[in-house]
C-alpha cells in the first residue's frame, strides 16, 4: 500500500513540476520572446541578488544562534585548548574575508545590472590593485601556516616519555578493544597469526613465547589517568579505521600492517566533564529530546528510551564496512587512584590464557 | 583527423561524404556531435546520481523509517521499505563516483571542451575525429557497466569512492566488495582511457590548430582552462589506473601491493607486506588534481559568461592565465592533505599543510578578479549569469574552509566528518555544477539552434542558489560537532541525538534542490525541440563560435575559417559603436591592441 502510494505521489510531482514549467512558459510566451535578459529581468535579478546576501548572511546567523552549541565540545586533553584558538582565529579569518568578499559579490552584482545604452566600464588590468590582493592573502596565509605547522609538530611529536602511558587501540570489523602494557611497561610482540590460539581467548594476536606480551592486559572499555600522557600505538586487524576521539581533539587511522601512533594528555576526569556548564547544558538539551522521541515509541508500544549521561567516546571514523556506524568504545578518565584500583582489577593475558 | 582538415578548406565539402544516419547520429567524429552526446551522457548519469543522494538523504533525517520508495527502487535491499546499511554505503559510494567522474569529469570537460575547443581557436575539428569519437564510446561503455554494477546480486561497490583497500579488497569484508567493485575497477579503467584519449586531443588541437592570429595570449580563458584541465588528467589519470590495476591484481591474482596481516572472518589470509597507505598515495595523486580538473573547465566557462554579460573585459587576463596554470601546478603537489591522520609521517604532513595553504593564493586572486570583473559592469541577467555569480559565491564559501581543512592540525578533528563533506560538496560539487549549469544555458543556441527558456533558467537559478545553501550551510555545524561522514545513522550515538534536525533541515532543502532540476530538465528537453529559434549571436559575443553559422555543418565554417585580430575581451571599449568587438574584427585605422 505504501509503496503504490508513494509511487503515485512521486509520479505526481513529476508529472505537477513539468506542467508548473509548461503553464508558467505559456503565460509568459506572447510577451517577448527573444530569451535574452532585458531591463526588467536585469532589475529584478539584480535585486535578488542584494536579497541573495541578506540571505547568506541570515543563514549564518541563524545556524550560529540556533545550532552554536553543537560547535567543537570543550576540550578535554593539553592541546585541546591549542587546537581551539588556532580554529578560533582561523575562523575569525575566514568570517571576516567571507562577508566582505560575498558582500562586494552580491552588491555589484545588484548595483551594475545592466541598463540599455548604458555602457560599461572598459578596465582590464590594474598591476597594483592585483598585487594587493595577491601580497594580503601571501601574508595571512604564511602566518597561519606557521602557526599552524608549530602546533602540528608539538601535538605529532612522539618524545621519550618514562611516565607515559603506553595504550595499544585495536581495530576490527565492529568493535574496538584496548591493550594495557601492564607491570613492565612494555607491550609484548603481536599479530594476526595468533589470534586463533587458546581457542580466540588471545583477542588482539599477543605472542605468548614473549615474555613482555605475559602481563599485558586487554580490555573493552578505555580507562585513562588524567594529567598523564598517553601515547597510542594504533593496530587493526582486517581493515582499515580510524580511531576518533573528538574531546580530546585526537584522531588517527588504524591501518593493518603497521603500527600508527597518536599521544596525548587527558585533562578533564569523566566526571570533571559531567559538571562543567557547557555539559551540563547539552546533555539536559539532548534528555529532552530523548523524552520527547520515548513518549513517541511509548506510544507505539516500544521501550523508552534510556537518559543519556555524558562520556568520552571513541568512534569509527574510516569507512569499514555495514556497521561502521556504531563502532564505538566508551573511555573513562579517572583520577589515578581510580585508575590503578581499576588496573588491578582486570585480568592479565598470562592469567587469560591459563 | 587531417583528411578533413585538409579538404574542408574548399568551399563545397559538404558533399565529399554522404552521412548516414549512424555517422551523423550515432557514430559521428564531429566534435559538435560528440559534445552533445557527453552532455546527455552525463545528464542521465547525474539523474542517477542526484536521485541517490535523495534516497540517503530521506534515510539521514528519518533513520530507519519505512520508505515506499525504498521498496521500489531498493527492492530486496530494502525490507520493509527500511534502507539496509550496505545499500547506504553503496548509495553514498556510487552517487561520489557518478557525481566525480561521470557527470563533473566526463559530462562538463567532455561537452565543453569538445565544443568549444575548435569553435573558439578556430579549427574544422578536433585534431583527431577518430580518437574523439572513440574516446566518447569508452566513456558510454564505461557507463554502462557502471550502471550495470547496480544490479548485481550482492550490489555495487560500497566502500566509497576512494575505495580504500583492504575494504574494497576483500569480499568477505562487506558485500559491495564481491562482483559490484569489480565493475567499478573495469568501469573506471576503461573510463580512464576514455579521458587520456580526449585529453590528449584537446592538448594537440589547442596546439596546432588555432586559426591564424590566434596566439596562446588572445585564446579565451575557456580554452586555457580546457588545456591545462587536459595537461592535469594526462599527468595524473594515469596514476589512478595504476592503483586500479594494482588492486584488480591484489583482489583476483592474490598479490599483495595494498595489504597485510589481515584477519578477517576468522581467517588469516596470506596477504604480506603491503601497504593501503601506498594505494592511499596513489589514490590521491590523481585524486586531488581531479578536483581541478572539474572545477578549472568550471572557472573557465565563468570567466567568459561573467565577461560577456558583464559586457566589460575580463578583469586581470593575464593573472587570470598565471593562476589557472599555478593552480595546475599546486594541485599536483597536494595530495597529502587527504592523508594528514593516515599514518605516513607527519613532517610530510608540515610539507603538504605549506602546498596547501599556497592554493589560496591563485584562487583568491581568482574570486578578486572575479568580482573585479563586476564593479561597473552591464551585468546582463541571463541565467548563465547568475549561475556564474552563483559559482563564485560558491567557490568563495566553500574554498574559505579549505583554509582550515588543509591546515594538518585542525583537520585532525574535523578529517572525514560531514566538515569535509560540506567543504568539498560547496567548493567543487556545486560550483562544478553551476558551471556546467551556466555552460549550458549559455551554449545552448550554439549547441542546438535553439533558446532556453529565461524565467524557467531564473526559477531553476534561484530555488537551487537557496537550497544549496540550505543544505550545505549546516552541514559544517554536524561536521564540527564530530559527526563522521559515511554513517548510516547517527543514533548509535546519543550524543549526536540533537543533530537530528539539523538532518532533517538539510533534507527538506536537499529534495527541494532535487525538484528545482526538474525544471532544468523540461527546459532543456522541452527547449531542444520547441525552443525559440536562436540568433547567430545571442548574447553578443566576442568569441569565434558565434561567427559560425546556427545550422551545424560539418567543417564548423562555410568558406574560410575567420581570422583573429583581437583578445576575446573587448567588450565597451571605448572608441567603438557596439559594446562588444569579436575576436575576428581587424583593428581600426588607429586602434591599438591593450597589451595583456
């Protein structure tokens, strides 16, 4: 029944849009007809276009009054707050050069529509005027590119760290799992090939004749120390993903047959997050919403369903396959205290494989 | 093809071949011909695509609803009218592949350039009628099978149009992966030599067979686009066939170029010391000077209608020409920036941040130029030119982001969320199009001896200028909100729950923009046949193909083919009767040529 219904109503679209066209065509055919603008149409698609730049400029500001929240969430780890302004001030740039350009566009577009025997302007070069606006742009681009090359490398490079914590991510068609190093520090030899010993218990491919891999520990759910750095070592078994993790302003693929690498320091608790206004606000915001899509399913029969609270999370983010969309893992910042009594409650590989 | 240049310079050379209706209609070797058949090629291929992104577009805003048109054109693919997440992915990866290539690629290069290439230098034809022909029937063909590859049992590829292995590798890794991409890889090889074989052409036409007094610095900026649009494909289309054989090698001869330590299905495959960060450079190599090759011919066709209906020379000629050929230059030296987070070494990602970022530059003096061009201007309202104003609003939004998605250290956040899909949709998806909307509104009397309707071009214009926006404005507040592209529902993630009417928003806008084509297609259709008959020169032109007669003919020109004397952009100038002097008019006793 749906489907001859909405066939009908596609069709009848169609078919309304075409005879639209038609009538509007006739209507107008007998007035004149050589199809080339005249003053009328100038006039008015000129005006339109000075209407056209109120409505970009309306468009920005709606979305920024009414979806501003949903911009970057606070940040969470050390050079979150370094990523933040230098998209802050890449935006105040790009705002900036986007309503002049689009105005000085639109308002010649309306204020030069053309009238007959008038006569434009014959002006066909201007060396000054064009090396202005190539030098202003040179300039503006060569400070942000500094800037921005200076923050790369301070967030991509990868120092010696004692005190490091050393986390392996490992990826697979659709779930994601973690591998602590455990008392020594060192993550044991792994791969591919022995992912079918003891019987699947050995779950990212540990190598049992390596004694650093014994105490290594492998987890479902990613518990991180704040205030400590953290330096991933990122793995995946079939194909390729992308390990994203928006608050802490962290993402890198996980290709498989190599070994990618991404660190940082988280510096927000999970529940240090739950508190903060901005947090506060949105999860209240998205209960609400929540609420409102329950009494729907309540209606029809189904469960509600449950109030949101906030936490980190990691998600998918390279095309993997049909259930891409919900490859994800929730990670827990905790004190360390918190951490340790966490570490000493989970199994370590010699203990899983016993 | 010599022969024909060589006999068409005598008057009578009509009558030298007898047409059939299979040379004239079907196989023809007539650059005019050929255009036409890229054009509704590639109109057909964009309904498909277009359509696509509506059907992913409904399942986006409305996440697992029952949709009675998803039974009928989804079928088994979608139970119970809900879209099954291997037919998004594929709907995504084909609608990229479509939309790129077949529609941006083969269907505006392949019109225009064929086209205008001998019209505008003044040639009989291509240089070789043969080849083009050919390359045109590769691109049908090409067509074909990628449209074939829809209905295969376990459906078309699916593992977006970079088609990263080993996703795109391996079956067992997801349907879309079995027979569907192994039409996609044959389609896309014979679609590539389809672009060489018209690339090299336009190369050597441009070259050799420009009328006299034509030289490379009175050619329309048209065609400079068009040639250094083809130097790009020669130089970088084949690397991309490359990878494509590279991986044809790895999925059906057990080679292992792309992969690696695989697991997959509870199996270890045999896969040793390859790397899909090699396909990824491969990929992008030719991937990112394709978003130059759609959207220069773009740039190119804007310059010449913002110039004629501005009726005021095109502002900075020569800058004009510095910039399309710094871009070319740049574009193949900036692949990187797609690989910022892929694992290759990030001081390669400091070098390709600096390319990068160096693209601003000819483009902005680009969009100045542009607007230049404007300020106390005619600006004649034809729908060419408002599709022309459309693309540089276009081209300025969408590029502006460009600054903060090619610098290696923001796009660590926003890399592959819907910033990107935003970003790249405004720069050059809509500008690309609005160029070859204007292109087609503008050419359309050479094209077929007939006029489009105005006020449906200016309703067509408008509702698409606004939903365009409509969609793709708010699509850069998902993408900073974290919202990955590629995913079939975002409810998987509470956290995303107050995304879901930004979705719906962009949805409404999104089929609105789909209805406004309608009224594109019956006025191209209903025009073709029932048009107003053209004039020579419409919009009172400069550029040669106006010389040429309305009723095509084989040899473009009856008699000599005209002469050139002048640049394409001596509209207004002072000292002369009409606003516009074509290229063919000798210069007056006195009248100096502006030294560009």
């Amino acid at each position: 029944m749906t489907l001859a219904l909405s066939l009908t109503i596609l069709v009848l679209i169609g078919i309304s849009v075409w005879q639209i066209a038609k009538i509007f065509e006739l209507s107008q055919a007998k007035k004149e007809n050589t199809q080339v603008a005249n003053d009328e149409d100038n006039q008015f698609n000129g005006k339109l276009m000075f209407a056209f730049l109120l409505f970009i400029y309306g468009i920005t500001l709606f979305s920024f009054w009414k979806w501003g929240d949903v911009l970057l969430p606070a940040p969470a780890s050390e050079h979150g707050t370094d990523y933040d302004n230098l998209m802050w001030i890449s935006f105040a740039i790009i705002f900036f050069v986007q309503t002049i350009t689009q105005a000085l566009l639109h308002y010649f577009a309306y204020k030069y529509r053309g009238k007959k025997g008038q006569k434009a302007l014959f002006y066909a070069d201007n060396d000054r005027l064009e090396a202005i606006w190539t030098i202003i742009p040179v300039i503006t681009l060569a400070g942000l590119i500094l800037y921005g090359l200076y923050t790369w490398t301070d967030i991509m490079s990868l120092e010696e760290n004692e005190d490091a914590l050393v986390v392996e991510l490992y990826a697979q068609q659709f779930n994601w799992k973690a591998r602590y190093a455990g008392q020594d520090g060192v993550l044991g030899d792994a791969n591919v090939r022995f992912l079918q010993d003891f019987d699947g218990r050995n779950l990212v491919g540990i190598d049992a004749t390596d004694p650093n891999g014994l105490d290594d520990v492998v987890v479902q759910e990613l518990h991180l120390p704040v205030g400590r750095e953290v330096q991933f070592k990122m793995r995946s078994q079939d194909v390729l993903h992308s390990a994203y993790m928006p608050f802490f302003r962290a993402q890198m693929n996980c290709v498989p047959g190599m070994i990618t690498e991404f660190a940082f320091t988280p510096n927000k608790t999970t529940e240090e997050m739950r508190t903060l206004p901005e947090v506060v606000a949105k999860v209240k915001k998205i209960n609400k919403i929540r609420a409102a899509n329950s009494k729907e399913l309540v209606a029809k029969g189904e469960e509600a369903l449950e109030p949101y609270v906030f936490d980190y999370l990691l998600l998918c983010n390279k095309i993997c396959g049909a259930s891409h969309y919900n490859m994800q893992m929730k990670i827990v910042v905790e004190t360390p205290e918190e951490f340790e009594k966490w570490m000493t409650e989970q199994q370590t590989f010699a203990q899983v494989i016993q | 093809m010599s022969t024909v240049a060589a006999h068409v310079e005598e008057e009578d050379h009509g009558h030298h071949h007898k047409e059939t209706f299979i040379t004239k209609y079907v196989f023809s070797q007539d650059h005019k011909m050929i255009a036409k058949q890229y054009l509704i090629t590639g109109l057909f291929m964009g309904i498909i695509g277009i359509a696509m992104s509506l059907l992913f577009r409904l399942q986006l805003a409305w996440p697992e609803q029952p949709f009675g048109i998803f039974e009928v054109l989804l079928g088994k693919w979608a139970p119970d009218g809900v879209m099954d997440p291997n037919v998004y992915l594929a709907l995504v990866t084909i609608h990229g592949t479509i939309m790129v290539f077949f529609v941006l690629t083969a269907g505006l290069s392949g019109t225009f350039s064929n086209l205008l290439i001998p019209l505008q230098i003044g040639a009989r034809d291509m240089a070789s009628g043969l080849l083009n022909m050919i390359s045109f029937w590769l691109f049908f063909l090409s067509s074909v099978i990628m449209v074939a590859s829809l209905f295969v049992e376990a459906g078309p590829a699916a593992a977006g149009w970079t088609i990263y292995p080993p996703l795109s590798a391996l079956p067992q890794a997801q349907p879309g992966s079995g027979m569907g991409m192994t039409l996609w890889l044959v389609s896309m090889a014979i679609f590539i030599a389809s672009s060489l074989l018209g690339s090299l052409n336009y190369i050597v036409t441009v070259l050799n067979l420009r009328t006299k007094g034509m030289t490379m610095t009175r050619l329309p900026l048209t065609i400079w686009a068009f040639f250094v649009t083809a130097i790009i494909g020669v130089v970088s289309f084949p690397v991309l066939l490359s990878a494509a054989l590279l991986l044809i090698m790895d999925r059906s001869f057990g080679t292992s170029f792309f992969l690696s330590d695989i697991f997959i299905q509870g199996e270890v495959l045999h896969y040793q010391g390859g790397s899909p960060v090699l396909y990824e450079h491969l990929f992008w190599f030719l991937g990112h000077p394709e978003v130059y090759i759609v959207l220069l011919p773009a740039l190119g066709i804007t310059s010449e209608i913002i110039a004629t209906n501005a009726r005021k020379p095109i502002f900075g000629y020569r800058a004009m020409v510095a910039s399309i050929l710094a871009i070319a230059f740049l574009s193949t030296i900036v692949w990187g920036h797609h690989m910022f987070i892929s694992g290759m070494n990030p001081f390669l990602g400091s070098v390709f941040t600096f390319t990068t970022l160096l693209i601003a530059i000819p483009s902005a003096v680009k969009a100045f130029n542009y607007i230049t061009t404007l300020w106390k201007g005619n600006l004649q309202m034809n729908p060419a030119m408002l599709f022309s104003i459309g693309l540089v609003s276009t081209f300025i939004t969408g590029g502006l982001t460009g600054i903060i998605l090619g610098d290696s250290t923001l796009d660590i956040n926003v890399h592959d969320t819907y910033f990107v899909v935003a970003h790249f949709h405004l720069v050059m998806g809509i500008s690309a199009l609005y160029g070859l909307f204007a292109g087609v509104y503008h050419w359309f009397p050479k094209m077929f001896g007939r006029m489009m309707n105005k006020n449906l071009g200016y309703v067509h214009f408008w509702v698409t200028a606004v939903a365009a926006y409509g969609v793709f404005f708010p699509m850069h507040f998902i993408g900073m909100a974290g919202l990955p592209r590629r995913y079939y529902t975002n409810t998987a993630f509470p956290y995303f729950d107050d995304l879901a009417n930004i979705n719906v928003v962009i949805t409404v806008f999104a089929l609105i923009a789909g209805a406004a084509q309608l009224v594109f297609l019956y006025n191209f259709i209903h025009s073709m046949f029932y048009g107003k008959e053209a004039e020579q020169n419409p919009w009172r032109s400069n550029t040669l193909e106006w010389t040429a007669p309305v009723e095509h003919m084989h040899g473009n020109w009856p008699g000599a083919i005209p002469h050139v004397h002048r640049w394409a952009y001596d509209y207004s100038k002072p000292g002369q009767e009409e606003d516009f002097v074509p290229q063919h008019i000798p210069l007056k006793e006195g009248e100096e040529e502006l030294q560009h």
